[in-house]
C-alpha cells in the first residue's frame, strides 16, 4: 500500500451528547498508522471538542480530552476549525486547547496544529481530498 | 467502480442502514465492486442476529447476510465499537469469558484499520450517518 491519500476527518456534533466524537477520535488515531496524509475539520456543534478545561467528573464519562493534544505525536497537524461556527457559538480561539507538532522538516520547531479557516476556505479544503469521514 | 462503504447508524433507529443496502444493491445491479462494507458506532448493531423486527417489516440483518452469501460482501464490524455495544462473535465471546455470541451470518468483526485500508483500496468511500 504505498499510495498516499487523503483523508480528511470532518467533527461536526458535540463531545460526551454522543460518542460520534470519541469514536472519530479513534478511527484518526488507528488512522495514522497508515501513513496517509490527514486532515482533521472542526465544524457546527464539533467545536465544542476542542474547548479547552474540560472536567467530565460530574457527568461520570471518561474525560478522552487530553487525547487531542497528543494528535501531533501521531504526525496529524492539520487541524482546521471554522470561523463561522466559533463565531456563532461565542468562542475564540482563545477558548480552544492549544494544540501543537514538532515540525521535522523546520529542525523540529513546535508548531500551532490548529488554523482557524472560513467556510469558503472549509470548502476548498474539503474539495481536495481523496476520502471524507464525516462524523 | 470499487467502492466501500461505511454505515455510522443502527437499524430502524436511522435509515442510514437501509439506504445502503439500497445503494450497495444497486451498484452490485450496475456492476460496480462492493470492496468491503463497514459498520460502526451504533452500525455494529446491524449485525446481530438477534433482531427480531415484526413480521410486516424488512429484516435489516438478514437481508445484509443475503446479500453478503449471494455476493461474497465483506461485511466488517469495528471490533471496539462491537465490544461496547455486545456485538459478539464466538471467538471474543469465549475470549471476554461471555455466555453467549450474536454476530449474523456473513458479518465478521475486525480492527477500524479495515476500514482505513479500504478507503486506500477503492475508487470512493461512502459514509452513511446520521
């Protein structure tokens, strides 16, 4: 299997209402193992995934989390999250956990994973890729 | 075309199960190539042979282990996801020390790099959710 595709990994609803979230989360981990080029996309009520602080203590569910920050560690980068739906809901990036990657390719400077993007530029990255998993 | 597909919902509760057995018939009609059908999150319970729909309705699992023996499908169920949901077949039954197994004929449980590996191997990935 030497063909690289891309795999772009779309998170559109909320953590912990439902486990589409956690399950994504492990499709992208398992994923990665594959070497393929990898896209994650944080839209709609997805946003929510990536707010920083989170204590699931009360609730009585796991806290999975910290697992994003570990996403650099598996080579996945490219963390896009849409303006539009931010806005909407009241966030900023501010309010985000601040996700990075050691680039190898730049003397393994530590990187921002995270980009901010606007639906349209949503659409042209979404347009590019070979495989979308919406979740 | 070589396709495969993945089916993110349980039967009845959502159509996604039913609208991709629809599609996977009528690609097989047209001649296209089922690479593999995956199920997962609540997907996994399409394969139970335990569902007992009324009599006046479609039998989801059964008609997906129909169309897996007529056409050598490959029908894959997410081992972590089947693990949460007791979707089990009798190797992991025995293996998590259970009473019982209730995979449908046709399905068999596997890793998600099934499904990774068949979004490399064919021509598309289709998802069906929610």
């Amino acid at each position: 299997m030497s063909e690289v595709k891309k795999f772009l990994y779309v998170n559109r609803k909320a953590p912990y209402g439902s486990i589409y979230a956690l399950e994504s989360l492990e499709v992208v981990l398992i994923g990665a193992a594959f070497d393929q080029d990898v896209t994650l996309a944080f839209l709609d009520d997805g946003v929510y995934q990536l707010v920083k602080g989170k204590n699931t203590e009360a609730i009585g569910m796991k806290n999975f989390s910290p697992t994003y920050s570990a996403l650099g560690d598996y080579d996945v980068t490219k963390i896009y999250v849409e303006k539009e739906s931010l806005e909407a809901r009241g966030l900023t990036l501010g309010d985000l956990m601040d996700l990075k990657y050691e680039d190898e390719d730049d003397d393994w400077a530590e990187k921002d994973s995270i980009r901010v993007v606007s639906a349209s530029e949503m659409a042209d990255i979404m347009d590019t890729q070979d495989i979308v998993l919406s979740f | 075309m070589k396709f495969t597909i993945l089916i993110n919902e349980g039967p009845y509760q959502h159509q996604s199960s039913d609208s991709a057995l629809h599609f996977v018939q009528a690609a097989l009609e047209k001649g296209h190539e089922i690479f593999r059908v995956f199920f997962y999150h609540d997907g996994v319970n399409n394969g139970t042979r335990l569902a007992v729909p009324p009599q006046d309705d479609r039998n989801l699992p059964k008609e997906w282990s129909a169309l897996a023996e007529a056409h050598g499908l490959d029908l894959v169920i997410c081992i972590a996801a089947a693990q949460r949901r007791g979707v089990m077949d009798a190797d992991e039954a025995k293996r998590q020390g259970l009473d019982a197994d209730n995979i449908a004929p046709g399905f068999r449980i596997s890793g998600l790099g099934q499904l990774i590996e068949g979004g490399i191997q064919s021509d598309r990935l289709v998802v069906f959710g929610d």
